[in-house]
C-alpha cells in the first residue's frame, strides 16, 4: 500500500507501507513524516492538516497526538459519517493510467489488474 500526501504548493512524500497501516503506524508517519514537512512548508502554523474519516485516522492515539501538538499541525476535524473530500483520491487514477502508459503498454489487462483495481487506486 502507499500512502502520500500534497498540498495546495507541492506534493509531499510518499512512503510504502506493507501491510494496513493501523492507528500506530498513521501517528508514526504523521509525526516522522508529515509534522516535519508541515513545518518546513508553512513554518507560521498556516496549514490545515486534513485526512479522511477512517477509524485509523479517528482513534484515540491519533486525536491525542493531534491534542499534543496542536501548536505544530492544525488538523480539520470531521464530523461522524461526513462526506469524504480527499483532494489526492482523483490522483490514484491519474497515477495508475500513467503508470500504464509508461510501463505496462505491451501487457496484457489482466497484469496491469494485480496492480490497480477499477477506480485506479494501488492494491497491496
């Protein structure tokens, strides 16, 4: 699976993970990864750090991370059961038929398939 993150001036890193990633591994990366990058990029507290609705990224660990460093990362609350607005979702399709088009133009479908389901999103 891969996890990445842009914004609205540039596109952040993106970091290959092998398995789910759980609420440890979310306030790992959001805290080694993200924090960082955040603060080089916005270095006056601007940015508004903002992730989907997922129970990972809802659980208790992460809200109390995100508690802990409110001085260094503004994050956008959601509310239950509310509409997802991910800015990067669209991308995955963008990448996928790229990565196509690059790399497995002579391959048939059916290979492409282990890599990309319909909406274009990497399968792990």
């Amino acid at each position: 699976m891969i996890w990445a993150a842009i914004s609205w001036h540039s596109a952040g890193s993106s970091i290959s993970v092998s398995s789910q990633i759980t609420a440890r591994d979310y306030v790992n990366i959001v805290d080694n990864q993200v924090c960082p990058v955040i603060q080089m990029l916005f270095p006056n507290n601007y940015a508004i750090f903002q992730d989907e609705n997922l129970l990972t990224h809802t659980s208790r660990s992460v809200h109390s991370w995100f508690e802990e460093h409110e001085d260094a990362v503004q994050h956008l609350p959601w509310p239950g059961k509310s509409p997802d607005l991910n800015i990067i979702k669209p991308l995955w399709s963008v990448l996928g038929s790229r990565v196509r088009s690059r790399f497995l133009l002579h391959h048939p479908t059916s290979s492409w398939r282990m890599f990309f389901n319909k909406s274009g999103t990497v399968l792990h």
